[in-house]
C-alpha cells in the first residue's frame, strides 16, 4: 500500500514507495559516465528525479510508464524539490492500486454523462440525432469518453477530464445559442461534444497521463475527424454538407494553424466553439493553479505560460 504522495514530500524526507516513472532520460555527466533525469508521479502530481548509480542496469528493466518501487531522500535543486533515488526496481502491477497514481475528477462521472446524452436527445435536427445514437452505442467509446483526460498538465488533466471538461462547454453552449439570434444550436452542441473526442486515442492513461504514439503522430483534431467519418458512413443520407460543418468544427477549435488548427474558425458555430473552449480551458486552469498556492497569499507565484501572477484576494482576518 502507497505511504507517502509527492504533495506531502518535504525537504530532508526519506522515500520507501511507489510512484509511476512517468519520464525517463538518460544524461551524462563530466566525467563520461551515464546518470538518469526522472520524472515520477501519482495522484497528487509529478516530481523531478535524479538516479546516480546502476544507470545501465535499471535503463534496461524499468520503462516509462511502468509502476517503480524507489528509496532515496529529497533534496532542493534550483528551487524545486528533487528526488536522489538510492535504489529503484519494477513493481508489478498486480499489487498496487491504480487509484493511488491517477488523479481524477471529483464529479460523479455517471451522472455527468447523463446529463450529456440529455442535450444530444433534446435534439430537434434528426441527422444529429441518429449520429449520436450510433456514438452512445459504441459501448468503447462511451468508455474510453468517460475515462479520458482533457489534457496532459494545463486543464482538465485527471481521470475524467474530458467528460467533464465537454460537459462544461456544451452547457455553456446552449446558453450561448439562445442569446445570439441565428445560431444553429444541435450543430453547436454536436460540434461542442465532438471537437475534443479523439482525445479518447491521444492520450494514454493506464498508469499515467501522457501522450500516446498515435496521439504524437496524428493529434486529436484528425483522429476526431477520422471517428466522425467512421460514424457518418453508417448513417445513409447524411448530408455532405452537414457533415463538412461538423468536420470544420473539430478541425479548427484551436483558432488558429499556429495553434494547431489546419484552418480558422469560418462559421459562427465554429467560431463560437472556438471562444468556448477558450473561457472552459482557461478558467480550469487558473483555477488549479490557484489551488495550488499558498493559500494566506493574496497573489500567486509567477504563472509562466500565461505570464502573469493571479490576484486571490486577501484572507479573511
């Protein structure tokens, strides 16, 4: 049974446990011989690592991926915590708990979906309809959906993510669709609910939440696009052109090609999709940062890919 969680290490701790290798290179020092930079993880999340001795030995029995039993001590290096692992070996994964390496969502799952499938059958277009039958029947999908994570670190990175970070936008969505007149509003949920799906495949998220080879080769964007059409040539008469606003939608939800978008938004229901996923990715995020602070600071440390510090407020006295 796990002890101790990265949240809980300090300065001076002693390590006896397991932790995910979630990263793992091989480096070299001055002298020419061969040390190991690791990353570890589990629930509460990742910490750096450093194994000095046996490098060859271990580099060719434990993976990426794999659950690893660890001893060593924490040390300070360049202001962040480090762990010096003495002694690090497999751990088969029979015999630990899953639930102890993988964050995960604190809503209940079931219940979300459902209120998820309440909107797609709310829908008046029968074309859309019928799609998302065929999406709630692929009993793998409604798995991996359920299971998925939004992202690797920045939002919704956890067990769940994705459901919960769809769920998000396509309420945000409907509200959005009834004040601007004009809005087609069963394309803008269904394209709300599919931009992110291929997120199922991008990531793998077993023992740890990373990419996967499918998902560093292809992205999302074409493996959602890639399952859509899957879906549609089951669907006889699916018109083309509803079709290729769906497809548009998915593929440029970034906003923008430097941002991975193979085009920009050119609809309203795309660009609306875009803005949305915007306002649910970024406030997820700061606000995991924030809960991440000290919490008697009324700002927060530096957030250095968004470049700013975040005002909390002061406490209460």
């Amino acid at each position: 049974m796990k002890k101790c969680f990265i949240d809980q290490l300090k300065v001076g701790d002693t390590v006896d446990d397991i932790f995910v290798l979630a990263e793992k290179t091989l480096a070299r020092k001055r002298n020419g011989d061969n040390y190991l930079n690791i990353t570890l993880a589990d629930r509460t999340g990742r910490m750096k690592g450093v194994v000095w001795d046996n490098v060859e030995s271990i580099v060719q029995s434990v993976h990426s991926g794999d659950f690893v039993h660890i001893t060593g001590g924490i040390a300070e290096y360049k202001g962040m915590l480090q762990l010096v692992a003495k002694h690090l070996e497999p751990c088969p994964v029979e015999t630990v708990n899953a639930a102890d390496f993988l964050p995960a969502t604190g809503r209940d799952v079931e219940k979300m979906f459902a209120r998820l499938t309440d909107l797609t059958a709310a829908m008046t277009d029968k074309d859309l309809k019928d799609l998302f039958a065929l999406y709630w029947a692929d009993s793998d999908f409604v798995d991996r959906f359920k299971k998925a994570p939004a992202a690797k670190m920045m939002h919704h990175a956890y067990i769940g993510g994705l459901l919960e970070h769809t769920l998000s936008m396509t309420l945000l969505a409907d509200m959005v669709a009834g004040h601007y007149n004009g809005v087609n509003r069963d394309l803008l949920i269904a394209g709300t609910i599919l931009h992110d799906a291929g997120k199922i495949r991008e990531f793998e998220y077993a023992t740890r939440i990373d990419y996967s080879d499918e998902g560093r080769l292809v992205s999302h964007i074409v493996i959602a696009v890639e399952m859509l059409q899957e879906k549609l040539i089951q669907l006889e008469g699916f018109p083309r052109e509803k079709a290729d606003l769906l497809k548009h939608m998915i593929i440029s939800h970034h906003g923008e090609r430097q941002f991975g978008s193979p085009e920009p938004p050119k609809t309203i229901e795309a660009v609306l999709l875009h803005f949305i996923d915007e306002i649910d990715s970024k406030v997820n995020g700061i606000r995991e940062f924030m809960a991440r602070e000290d919490p008697t600071e009324p700002w927060t440390a530096y957030h250095r890919l968004l470049e700013r510090h975040f005002y909390r407020g002061k406490p209460p006295q």
